[in-house]
C-alpha cells in the first residue's frame, strides 16, 4: 500500500515528506512495459509528482475559490444588461486596481476569457442594442 508521511521538526523550520509507492511503480511499469531503468526512472517521477501534487493541493483550492468568486462578481455586475467597459470599470472599483495600458489588456483579456466562459456555460447571456455587445446574467 502506498503511502506519503509527513515529519516536521525545528519550530516548523525543517519539514519532510517520505513517500513509498512501489505498487504505483510496479503498476506502470507493468502498464508501459518498462524495462528496469526506465521502472525506476518512472517511479522516481511518479514520487516526485505525487509529492508536487499533493503539496498544490491547497493553492489549487484558493484559486479555484477566488476563480469561481470573481465569476459570482461578474454575474451580479451583470444583473442589467451591461456592456464589457462597464464590467471592466466596476471589475477596477472592487478590487482596486490602478488603470493603465498594460492592466487593461491584461485583465481586459482575462475578463473577456471569463464572460465567454459564463456565456458557455449558460450563466449569462449577450444581446445587442444600439450596435452594442451587452451582458446580462441568465434568468432563473
């Protein structure tokens, strides 16, 4: 059975990570009929990775959480029909970002990657009035 044990000694200062995971190896090398080099190699990857993995699992929780909150932002800024500018201005207010060339290309392309997504996936939807792209939070 595999396993990942944890030590950490010094007030905290030195911590370590011991992982056995021979039947993890041994499964694939079988899977990729590896000969014995390359077993070990691949078992020294497949440690490292567990252990890379298992140490991101917090940070990929905090930034799925701040991904699906900054969604949650932008449907409610989208309660009215509302064009990109106007999502992008609020988007500065609230998380008091400074306006410049550079930020508004960056976070005006992350803000468009967004609205397509939740377009995507049903929370919001576009209508055009007066040649303008309007958003505006699904109903129900």
């Amino acid at each position: 059975m595999d396993k990942i044990l944890h030590a950490v000694a010094g007030d905290g200062f030195i911590k370590m990570a011991v992982i056995v995971a021979t039947d993890a190896a041994e499964k694939a090398s079988r899977i990729h009929a590896c000969s014995p080099t390359a077993a070990a190699a691949l078992g020294r990857a497949l440690c490292a990775a567990s252990l890379l993995g298992e140490s991101m699992a917090p940070l990929c929780d905090l930034n799925r959480d701040k991904v699906l909150e900054i969604a949650e932002r932008i449907v409610s800024l989208c309660a009215q029909p509302v064009n990109f500018e106007a999502i992008l201005q609020q988007l500065f207010r609230q998380y008091q970002l400074e306006m410049d060339f550079a930020q508004y290309v960056l976070v005006g392309s992350t803000v468009r990657s967004y609205l397509s997504w939740l377009r995507d996936t049903g929370r919001l939807t576009v209508e055009f009035s007066d040649g303008m792209l309007l958003w505006k939070a699904a109903e129900g």
